[in-house]
C-alpha cells in the first residue's frame, strides 16, 4: 500500500493493530515493512507526535527509527527532542536502544546549529574524533554548517581544509557560512577558489554566491553567474530566480531585476515579494504598487514580508494615508497578523512626514512591545524636524541607554540630538559615558567594485595604492564644486571644532573617496555604484547630486537606508530618506 494522506497512515496502522492482535508467521516480514513505511511517513512529512507514539510503542526499535526521528526533529522549528533521542541512544542504561552510528550524527549536528548550542555542539565534536568518524563526508558537511551556524569560520575552516574530498556540498556550505557571518568577498574568493579546483557548483552555490555579490555589490560576479546559470538551464528555479532579482536589486539595476522577474512562468510568493520590495527600495514606489495589485490578481497570497515591502513604498514616497490603509487592511484581508517591522513602517513614515504626535500614539497603542529600532526611528525623527525636548523625554522614559548598555546605536543618536541643538556639554556627556563603557560609533565605509575588484573604503582613507590620486580627483572636485557657490553642510560634522575642519572631514567621506575613485577609473558615460553601510549625510547626498550634474555620470548609491540614483543633479529619492 502506498501512503500519500494521513488517512491512509492511519489505515495502514489500523490494519497492523488488527494483525498484532491474530499473529500469523508468515505475515510477520510484511507487517514489519509495512510499520517501517508507516513510521516513515509520518516522520517526514511532519507528523512527529504520531511518529515519536509509533517509535515508543516498539519494544526493541533500530538505529533506523531513532535516526528517522532524530532527523525528522532536526528538519522542524523544534529540533530540541533530536537531542533527548540521541542522548538515550548514547546512553549505556538502556539494553533495548540502538547506539548512535555514523547515520545519527549528521541530523544532531544539524539541530545543535538550528539551537546554538555551541557548549553540546563542541562536546559532539569530541565524541566524534573519539570514534574516529571525522572522515565520514556526511559529518563533515555536518560540521561544517554548525561551525558556520556559530559563527565560528575559524573552526568551519579547519574542517573544510582538513577534508580529503571536498564536494560540491561542502565547498558550498564553507560560502554559505562566510555569506551568513557577513564576509561575503571571503564568500566570492571562495567561489573562485572552487571554479579553479573542477568542482560544478549547483543551485545552491549560485545562491549563495549571488547573495554575497548583492551583499558587496559585486555586479559583474553576479552577471556572471547569471550567465552559467542560464548556460545550465536552472534559471527557472524559484531560488534561483529570487537570488538573480535580489542580486540585481542590491547592485542598483533595478531594470534588469524586472527582466529576470518578467522571464519567469511560475511566480511565487517570494519572486513577487523581491521585486516589490526591490522597487520600494529604488524608489519606484507606484510600480511597487502597481505590482502588488497585479500579485493580487494572480491569487498568489502576500506574506509578512510583502506586506513589509509595500508599507516601505508607502514609507518612502511618504504617503501616510495609503500606508495607513494597507497596515489596518493586512490582518482583515490578508489574516496576518502586524510584526515589529509593519509597526516599524508605520512610525518610520508617520516620523517621516513630521506626524510626531501620531507616531507617539501609535506606538504607545502597539499591542506587542516596541523594540530599540523602532523608538530610535521616531526619536531620529524628532532629530530631523529639531524636536529636541521630545526626543530627550523619550531616551529617559524608555532608558535606551540602559537597555543597549553594550551597543553604541542609541548613544550616537542621542549625541546627534545634542549636536544639532547646538548642546555641546551634553554631547560631550555622552561621548564621556561611551568611552567609559568602551564603546565606539563603527566608521563609515563605502564599497566600489571595479573590473570584477571590489575596493573598500573608510571616511578619511589613505591606505588604497591610488591614494595619491583620488586626493587629487577629490581637490578637483572641490574646486568645481566652488564654481556652483557649494557651501559644504558643516553641520553633519557632529563634533566641537572649527568650521575648516569640519568642511576637511566631510570633504573625504568613504563615499566621496569612492566616487573620486570610480571617476578615474571608468570611462565617461559608465554609472558608477556605491555600496555604503550607513546613512549617508545631507552634505555627502548634495554633493553626489552635483558631481553627477558635473561630470555627466550616474550614481548609484545605496546606503543603510535606501538606494540614491543621481542623475543630472537630481536624487530618485526626492530628497527625503
């Protein structure tokens, strides 16, 4: 009997009851098959309360029920009885339990990463050295991924390098490791290193690596991988696709993600989510809308990040009335129900538009607690439109400081608060209590990729080889900038000093070496593509808008926020990020 419904699980059960209860020997191979087919089932495909009474009700279970169970576990949001499976089958007390063998550990390494259980995941480690199954292809893998899960590359490394076989899968798990801890040009190097070595990546490589090209806006790694994904025919993968529509988002092309996303047949939630997404973040917020109706029409249901993605259009075109309407209408039309991030949305475009009062209101009538992120939005609001008392209020009611004791976020927004008011004893207050806990603002940095190179650059930066003339591209800059009566914005530079130096700092954020950078070293009428990792200043913005005006260029920006695209002297964002 084939089993494809829990109704035919449960009639398959029925029938081996009904047979335990008139034994017939030769009917005993057959009712074992059938319980080994029936566990299976309903193991795999989710049924685990039913599947963990089958395996209790055996009097001598083997190793192929507990590690069926075992994996199912570790494949579910709650891979946490995996653990107890493993630790009975590791125990010596129980005669009737089958010992873990080179099947079962795989599966528990897997649930320790998807617990964290660093402490229980380094002990296994041990006990797997101890029985000299470190060479098995399968733990290894499995090592790999939970080192990576740790966040501890170091430890992933030494089991990839010590690998005597390195396969597709664990070349692809040491990328997707370096891409989840935040090293996405290790994750490329990598991809380089496994092209040189033979090995053929699969669907799963051209993910992650096309997820470290968006990360690092690495724009001719990821057309290339467009090409081999085209040249294998896996394209049409919904993973895939995604990956090439986000890829194409990150590094500014938004005209090639609608390509990729109109050459798909068969459109799912997620392909339509990163498109919508990807045009709220250029700015393109009536198509991202204009998409979302037509998803709609395709009876394809939005899920919580779509619904994220729309309120971000609605936020960033700054249309309070519409965002509003689509925040209340997502629990009535859609039955999801409003996580932290729509709250977010809506107090960002509330604080956006000047909407203070409301944006309080809204956030003291939220039925689930308000997080750090969203009070620092409205309290960066209250920086923008100079509400000083407000925002000062809000850090004490709320004891930001307190709560984020070790992260310096809250007291560099608190300082920029003061600044801006002009309340240089009270910044200096602040800056006092961060050196005192050790803490230090993260300095600005800016990516570039040139000819397949990505070079990176830091505020102030004189380590690059061409050092010497970006210096020199920048001065020219500038002195075409006096020619348009530019007045640099010295009050972005939130420190007590005169207004030279203030104008000489601004005069070399990362941006701006990356720009003068990519001046020299692109041919005239070639956009040139910033990847920032803050929010770029009012200075840094109007000055972009005027070298592109300048020297005839596209600029495409991104920046923590939202994506820039500078074109004769104008921003897509209208001003307004």
């Amino acid at each position: 009997m084939e089993i494809t419904t829990i109704s035919q699980a449960m009639q398959l059960h029925a029938q081996i009851l009904k047979s335990n209860a008139n034994p017939k020997p030769n009917n005993i191979e057959t009712k074992d098959r059938d319980l080994t087919k029936l566990f299976a089932f309903t193991a795999l495909s989710g049924n685990l309360t039913y599947a963990h009474s089958i395996l209790n009700s055996l009097s001598t279970p083997n190793s192929y029920f507990y590690n069926t169970m075992i994996r199912a576990y570790a494949n579910s949001s709650n891979p946490l009885p995996s653990l107890s499976l493993f630790l009975k089958m590791h125990s010596q007390n129980d005669m009737h339990c089958p010992k873990p063998d080179k099947f079962t550990y795989p599966f528990v390494l897997k649930s320790c990463a998807k617990l964290n259980k660093t402490h229980e995941g380094k002990q296994l480690h041990s006990l797997i050295l101890k029985l000299g199954l470190a060479s098995n292809q399968y733990i290894q893998h499995g090592l790999v991924h939970m080192y990576s899960c740790f966040g501890d590359l170091g430890c992933a490394c030494n089991v990839f390098g010590k690998m005597s076989e390195k396969d597709v899968v664990s070349w692809t798990s040491m990328i997707d490791g370096f891409v989840n801890n935040d090293k996405p040009i290790e994750a490329l190097r990598l991809f380089e290193e496994m092209l040189s070595n033979g090995i053929e990546p699969n669907d799963a490589t051209f993910v992650s690596v096309l997820r470290a090209s968006a990360d690092t806006g690495a724009l001719s790694v990821g057309q290339s991988v467009h090409s081999m994904v085209e040249e294998r025919e896996i394209g049409l993968k919904a993973n895939v696709s995604t990956a090439l529509i986000d890829m194409y988002v990150k590094c500014g092309c938004i005209d090639s993600a609608k390509d990729v996303f109109h050459k798909i047949e068969n459109k799912d939630v997620f392909t339509w989510t990163a498109i919508i997404s990807g045009l709220a973040s250029h700015g393109h917020c009536k198509d991202a809308i204009k998409f979302f109706h037509q998803m709609e029409l395709q009876n394809v249901k939005p899920d919580e990040r779509t619904v994220t993605a729309i309120l971000s259009a609605c936020r960033n075109a700054g249309w309070v009335h519409e965002g509003l309407s689509y925040f209340w209408r997502m629990k009535s039309k859609y039955g999801i129900r409003p996580t932290i991030h729509h709250y977010g949305c809506i107090v960002d475009l509330y604080g956006r538009a000047g909407h203070l009062d409301e944006a309080e209101a809204f956030i003291n009538k939220m039925t689930i607690k308000p997080d750090v992120v969203l009070w620092r939005s409205l309290i960066w609001a209250c920086k923008i439109h100079g509400d000083t008392d407000r925002a000062e209020r809000l850090m004490k009611q709320v004891g930001l400081l307190d709560i984020e004791a070790s992260d310096c976020g809250s007291y560099v927004l608190l300082g920029n608060v003061y600044a801006v008011a002009g309340k240089w004893d009270d910044k200096a207050k602040v800056r006092e209590l961060m050196i005192k806990r050790g803490l230090s603002k993260p300095p600005g940095s800016s990516k570039i990729e040139i000819d397949g190179v990505i070079h990176d650059f830091t505020s102030g930066d004189s380590s690059h080889i061409d050092a010497e003339k970006i210096y020199e591209k920048l001065d020219e800059i500038e002195e075409q900038l006096r020619g348009l009566h530019y007045d640099p914005k010295v009050s972005e530079v939130l420190l007590e000093i005169d207004d030279d130096e203030k104008a000489f700092q601004l005069h070399h954020h990362s941006e701006k070496l990356a720009v003068a950078f990519g001046l020299i070293k692109t041919s005239s009428g070639t956009n040139i593509r910033i990847v920032k990792n803050l929010r770029s200043c009012e200075d840094c913005h109007s000055v972009m808008k005027l070298i592109s005006r300048i020297y005839q260029r596209d600029i495409v920006m991104r920046d923590r926020i939202r994506f820039h695209h500078f074109r004769n002297g104008k921003c897509s964002c209208g001003d307004k990020w």
